[in-house]
C-alpha cells in the first residue's frame, strides 16, 4: 500500500521519500532539476538548520540544502 504524498518540508529528519511532482515554471524547481532532483529520485532529510531552514537532503549521493519555502512546493511519497 503506497503512503499518503506529503510536502518536503513536512518530511521528519532521518526519512526517506520519492520525489512525486513539483513545479514545472519556476526557475529554482529548473535549477533543482539540473541538479538531479526530478520526479522519482528518493530524497532523504539529513537535517534542518537550529530554526528549521535550510533543509538538508541527500540526493543522488551528494548533499543538497534547500529552503523550506522552495521544499513546501515539492510533493513527495513517504518510504516505508
């Protein structure tokens, strides 16, 4: 059974998800998919900077820090 997509940000530290749709206009999500984040990568949460933003995630073998506004955008499905 497929979990319930939730946002990137509302992804806790230490999980994994798959990334399921983000915006398609915008030039940050452009850039974000020149850096290998498009739809089916798994992400995972390393951590969050002490107020909560920056996100740091692990993607495709490198780290990646993203701000909480650009990662609320970002539709993801929970690994089990």
């Amino acid at each position: 059974m497929a979990s319930t997509p939730i946002k990137l940000s509302e992804l806790a530290v230490g999980a994994s998800a798959t990334v399921l749709q983000y915006p398609q206009q915008d030039a940050t999500f452009l850039r974000l998919r020149e850096m290998g984040l498009l739809v089916g990568t798994r992400v995972t949460l390393v951590r969050t900077a002490p107020l909560g933003d920056p996100l740091e995630l692990k993607v495709r073998g490198y780290h990646l820090t993203l701000r909480k506004g650009d990662a609320a955008h970002i539709l993801v499905e929970p690994a089990p």
